[in-house]
C-alpha cells in the first residue's frame, strides 16, 4: 500500500511495531554491525590480528605482546622495535681480510709466473 504525504499505511505501521529499533534495511536488531579493523593499530583482542601480525612479523604471540605493551598499538612503531631488534641482536659480519701467509709460504709472487705470460722485470740495483 503507497503512502500519501504524513500517512502512513497499515503495513508500515505493523513493521515498526515488531522491528522498533531496524533503521537500516537486512539489518535486524538482534545482529552486530562489524566494523572494520583500523589498519594501523594492533588489536591483541582480535586472534585473527595477532596471527597475521606474528607471520608478517616473523615473531612468537609472546614477543608481539611484550612489544605491544612497551611501545604501544601502533603498527609501524611496532615494526620499527622488531626491525631495530633484529638489527642490533644479528652479529657482525665477518669483514677481516685473509692473511697474507699461504701466499708467503708458498715461496712469494716472484717465482710464479702470471698467467698472461708476461714476465715481472726484474729488480734494478
């Protein structure tokens, strides 16, 4: 049945009597609207965000809390401590240069000859 201006029909007035607190429709009142989760916060409530957090991550449950709980909720501050963990618990790689003494042992570079066959002059007195 149409409603004319400021009536309304009978059929309206039946919906809002069994659904008082429906104002949006295929929503009853009985259902929780979800919303969705702010991208740049951790919600350790949420287990589906603390088991995408801990892959992405690549940490255990326990350390993205105890993380959590120093620095904050904030994803990015968050990954910065986890990166900045990794960086300073890694060690240093192995930058010392080989010794010289093989090559000494084996007589020096002057009895070898190169491998282009060019012969090192030899020194001048």
């Amino acid at each position: 049945m149409a409603t004319v201006a400021g009536v309304r029909s009978r059929t309206d007035e039946e919906r809002m009597r069994f659904y008082p607190v429906d104002k949006q429709q295929g929503f009853s009142a009985m259902q929780r609207i979800k919303h969705p989760p702010m991208r740049n916060k951790i919600d350790l409530s949420d287990p589906r965000q603390v088991r995408g957090w801990t892959r992405r991550l690549r940490i255990p449950p326990d350390e993205l809390k105890m993380v959590v709980g120093k620095i904050g909720n904030s994803a990015a501050a968050v990954t910065k401590e986890i990166e900045l963990r990794r960086i300073t618990q890694k060690p240093a790689p192995d930058l010392a240069i080989p010794s010289a003494a093989p090559v000494e042992a084996a007589g020096g570079s002057q009895g070898v000859p190169p491998a282009s066959g060019v012969v090192p002059a030899s020194p001048r007195n």
